[in-house]
C-alpha cells in the first residue's frame, strides 16, 4: 500500500518551553531563541515520528514557531512548502527520504494567521491510501480553497485513523 499525503490543516491555540539556539543579535550579543513544545495536551496529536522540515528552523513538529530570527515572518511569506519525512515509511520510499511524490490534491499555502488572532494550529496527517483506490477531491472541494470536511474525506475512502501526525502553532509575525 501507499501512503497517503500529509494534509495542512488550521485551527487556533498557545503553549510551554524546550529547544534552545543562540542567534547574533544586531550588537553583537548573542541571544537565546527558543524553541516551545506544546503543551501535553497538544502534543497527544504529534505521534508517528512524522518530520516538517523548513529551512534554518529543521523539525517544527510539536512546536511553537519563535519570534526570534522573523522565523513568523519567513514561515508565512518566504519561505516555500516544508519538507514532509516519514522516517518509518517503507525502505526506499520517497517519503522516508523526505522527497514524496505523488499526485498533488491541492497546492501548499503558507501559514497566515490574521494579525491579533493568537496562535494558530497547523498539522500534518499522514495515511495509509488503500491499494489500487483512487484518492481525489470532489468538484465542491475543490472550489472551496482547502474549507473542505477532512473527516468526510477520511470516511469517503476508508482512511481510517492517521499513521502518523503533527502539529505547529504560530500567530501573526507582526503580534
């Protein structure tokens, strides 16, 4: 079987600390960036080993996206899709070289949460895609930009439940 496609999706939230990367300041002090885990209760959703990799931040799976470096700004207008690894996928797949292929059900739109609106959710499902059936969007899905049902689409092909997912929370970089 193959495996299905990470799936963006967005909702709201905020969190607690860990990772920890020392960044020049513009005087020539260095000051600490640091990385937030999610609360335990948000971190229930990260499970699987699934990895989002953006450049210069590396994994963001079950974590708070810092301030610091305008790493908010560069996720919501620079920087393009992240890199999605699966390190348990079958050996060779593309997907455990963080290199999938596959057909594209909608196109990769950065995160841009509206300014004053807290933190926003964003996570990455991964599922196991029935042999030999045929995965698509409906018209209606389609001409809705990405507002589709994921649980109708999960129970229209017999998802089941994710192999693996993920989560980030950033918020507006301007907030």
């Amino acid at each position: 079987m193959e495996l299905l496609r990470a799936a963006l999706l967005a909702a709201a939230l905020l969190g607690a600390a860990v990772r920890a990367e020392e960044t020049p300041w513009g005087d020539g002090h260095p000051r600490t960036c640091f990385f937030e885990l999610l609360s335990s209760l948000d971190n229930k959703f990260c499970r699987g080993d699934l990895e989002v990799i953006y450049p210069e931040l590396g994994d963001v799976g079950c974590t708070y996206i810092p301030e610091c470096r305008q790493y908010r700004q560069r996720i919501s207008r620079e920087w393009s899709s992240p890199r999605v690894r699966y390190p348990r996928a079958d050996k060779g797949a593309d997907l455990r070289a963080g290199t999938p292929g596959g057909r594209v059900l909608t196109e990769y739109v950065r995160p841009a949460p509206p300014s004053r609106s807290g933190y926003h959710r964003y996570q990455f499902r991964l599922y196991e895609q029935p042999a030999h059936e045929a995965v698509a969007l409906s018209a209606e899905e389609l001409m809705s930009l990405g507002a589709w049902s994921m649980e109708r689409f999960v129970e229209r092909f017999r998802l089941g439940s994710p192999v693996a997912s993920t989560q980030f929370l950033t918020k507006h970089y301007g907030d």
